[in-house]
C-alpha cells in the first residue's frame, strides 16, 4: 500500500471544502469530509459514492502516482455526487517507515534519494488537480532539520518552494501536512520559500502522535496559514522508537471543543476532513459517530 501509516477509506468498507478565510460577523461554517484513496482497487465512481452515502459534501482524495488517466473519471464522479475535493494528496515513490528510527531518513521531501522523484509526484498531483479543479495539494514534508544551520534544512525549503511555486501556477495552495517537525519548525519552513500560497493541513492528532505538541497550542503559531485540518485522535508515544497511537475521535488527547471554538476564534471556515486510519466496520461506525460530535462541536461555536 502506498501508505502503510493510513488505511484510507474505500468503497469495501470522503472536496475541497472552502478554503477562504471570512471576517468578523461573516464566517461560512467549516463543512466535514473525509479522506478517501482512489489510488487502490476501487474506481473513483464507488469511493465517491460512499463519500455521498456517508452524507458529506467534501473529501480529500489520495491519488498515489497521480496517473493523468484519473482525472476523467475523478472528476466526473464528484460531479455525478455533488461531492467538492478540498485537495489531493500524493507521498511519492520510494520507501516509507513510521518511526522515530527511520523516518526521518525515509519520509517525505527530507531524503535526498527520493527528493526529486518526490517533487515530479506532487507536480504531477498538482496537475491532475488543476484538471479536476481542486485548488489544494497536500502531503508530508518529513522530518524538517529543527536547527535551521543543518544542511538538509535549505534544501527541504527549496523542494517545498519548488513544490509551492508549481502549485502557484496552477492556481492553488500546497498544503504541509503537520506532524514530523514541531509547528514553528513549520512556520519557518513556510517563511522560508517566500510564497502565500504554502500553508498548512492541521493533522490534529499528528502533533500528539509525533509528540511535536498539540493543535490547539498550534493554532497560536500556525494561525491563519492553517487551511485544512483532519480531525482525529490519538495518544502521546511511551516508545522512543514509534509513534503513538491513533485512536477514535473522543478517546485520545485532542481537545477538540477547545480546538473548534479556537478555529471559530481566528474565524476558520475551511475544511474539516475526518481520518480514521483502520480499516472495516469499525472504520465506518467511528467515521459516523465522528461526524455526529463534530456537527454538534460546529453548530455551537459557529450559532
């Protein structure tokens, strides 16, 4: 699987939400979505109609390799169910392992290996997006040096501007998905290339996994460069060798009625894609119950 960390959603077992950002007295409500695979066995057709039959407007979409041949039948399947993808996202080729061991040799835009590779994956997401006319692609950078005098520090920022100027060209945000670096380390990361159009997907439950932080705390660093999240749950790692673990939305460390009244604060309108990386019945029962909470979270915060 191109992801082992994710046991994406698909049609055996879901676009992209508004992305702007209102002022005061006129804040559109964030709207709920989830992430799905289309880069497995089932066609866009049946992963898009379980997104509609779990009765969300939205969905991040995994797209692997981002084969151009997707674009037709991706796009025609939102549009058959009225579905928007907030974004697209791809890894890359090569080897990836969720540790604290070997990630950060192995993840994202870091590896010098499969850097370049990485890169000509997320433009060719990028242009499979811009023919679908979803305006985000998001992915992991990996693990980006905190000391910004290590060497692999300004070669990360010149792949991610390299990545962002792309995705500038094609009308849209490139979304950092947090999680590896701590969120300053983010932040800086985001400065360094110069470019408005480089923002954040607030993973919430990446922070704790990683034991980087927390999201509500991240929102006071990130602020208004957050333009995605996923909400999920999870646990603070106990072995310095693996991450912690992810649990169902309500059973981890997330504070997540502090952390919607926070994004209602800094008048967040963007998407709020649920993850739940298992896979089977369970998945969809946490999926339902999640999106349940979160309703009642957001028609709260957001009267």
């Amino acid at each position: 699987m191109p992801y082992p960390r994710r046991t994406f959603l698909k049609a055996t077992a879901g676009a992209p939400i508004a992305l702007s950002l209102h002022g005061a007295g006129s804040i559109a409500r964030p709207r709920l979505g989830i992430v799905i695979d289309v880069a497995g066995t089932s066609t866009p057709e049946q992963t898009i109609a379980r997104v509609h039959a779990f009765g969300f407007p939205t969905c991040q979409v995994h797209v692997g390799a981002a084969p151009p041949r997707l674009a037709g039948p991706l796009k025609d399947a939102l549009a058959k169910y009225n579905v928007e993808a907030t974004a697209v996202m791809t890894l890359g080729p090569g080897r990836m392992v969720w540790n604290f061991y070997e990630g950060p040799k192995t993840i994202g835009l870091v590896p010098a290996g499969t850097r370049a590779a990485r890169i000509d994956a997320l433009k060719r997401a990028s242009d499979l997006a811009k023919q679908c006319g979803i305006g985000a692609v998001h992915t992991h950078c990996g693990f980006i040096p905190e000391d910004p005098s290590d060497p692999l520090y300004p070669q990360a920022v010149a792949a991610i501007k390299d990545v962002g100027n792309h995705c500038k060209q094609n009308g849209q945000t490139f979304l950092m998905e947090t999680g590896q670096e701590t969120p300053i380390t983010m932040l800086r990361a985001i400065e360094g290339t110069g470019l408005d159009n480089v923002c954040v997907n607030l993973d919430t439950a990446n922070l704790i996994l990683y034991g980087k932080g927390e999201p509500v705390g991240a929102m006071d660093v990130l602020g208004t460069r957050v333009r995605g999240l996923h909400a999920k749950d999870g646990l603070y790692p106990t072995d310095p060798r693996e991450l912690g673990k992810e649990v169902a939305i309500g059973k981890g460390r997330v504070n997540f009625p502090e952390l919607v009244r926070r994004l209602r604060q800094l008048s967040y309108s963007g998407p709020i894609t649920i993850e739940r990386e298992i896979s089977g019945p369970q998945q969809e029962a946490d999926i339902r119950a999640s999106k349940a909470y979160l309703e009642r979270l957001i028609d709260r915060e957001y009267a």
